[in-house]
C-alpha cells in the first residue's frame, strides 16, 4: 500500500464507518495520546521499565499503525499530500545534512578514535 493508497483508504473508512471526522483538536489530543502508547511499549521493551500486566497484551505494531493511523487523518482534513510532504522532507535533509551526521563524532562506531 503507498502512502496515497493509506490516505485514501482512511477517508473512505472514516466517511463510512467512522461516520465523519473528529475535529482537527480532538484528533490532535488523540495523536499525543496514541504517541504516548507507543513510547510506553517503548520503554517497557527497550528501557528499563518493567511491563505492568495491563501493558502485556499491547503490540509495538498496533501502537505505531494507530500513530500513523491519526497522522494520516490530520492529514487528510489538514488538505496535506503525505506523499508530497514526505518527499520534499526528504529533500531539506538531504541538503540540510549531506554532511552533518558524518561529520558528527557522537555517531562515530564504537572503538573508533572518535568515540574514545
């Protein structure tokens, strides 16, 4: 599926089955509370908190479709073409930082004279 395909399947679900589209401020606090679920898996998975029981029957997976899944209605209600947007994100890096990170003794590899 391309990200247009997403946007588009996601409206047709939303004027069908959602009904209509929450209010740009609603699906906003919906993102940050969506974004909030994942980072909790996150951190139980990869830092060094434990799962609580209620965390356990969550997936990585479905947290990050449900963040995406919000982007994209904003998106779509925001007149936003994530396609075209993402390509021209990747342009300013592009520019922005041919050289940056390379250039960045912080990212060097371990063992490295940078990294010593």
């Amino acid at each position: 599926m391309t990200i247009q395909e997403a946007q588009q399947q996601v409206d047709a679900w939303i004027k069908t089955t959602g009904v209509r589209y929450f209010n740009e401020l609603t699906n906003l606090g919906i993102l940050v509370e969506e974004v909030g679920e994942l980072s909790r898996i996150i951190v139980r998975t990869y830092g060094e908190q434990s799962f609580k029981e209620s965390d356990k029957a969550k997936s990585l997976n479905d947290e990050m479709a449900d963040v995406l899944w919000v982007l994209i209605c904003l998106a779509n209600q925001t007149g936003v073409d994530l396609t075209e947007a993402l390509q021209k994100n990747f342009e300013k890096k592009n520019i922005r930082d041919a050289v940056r990170h390379k250039n960045n003794e912080k990212l060097k590899p371990e063992g490295s004279e940078g990294n010593r």
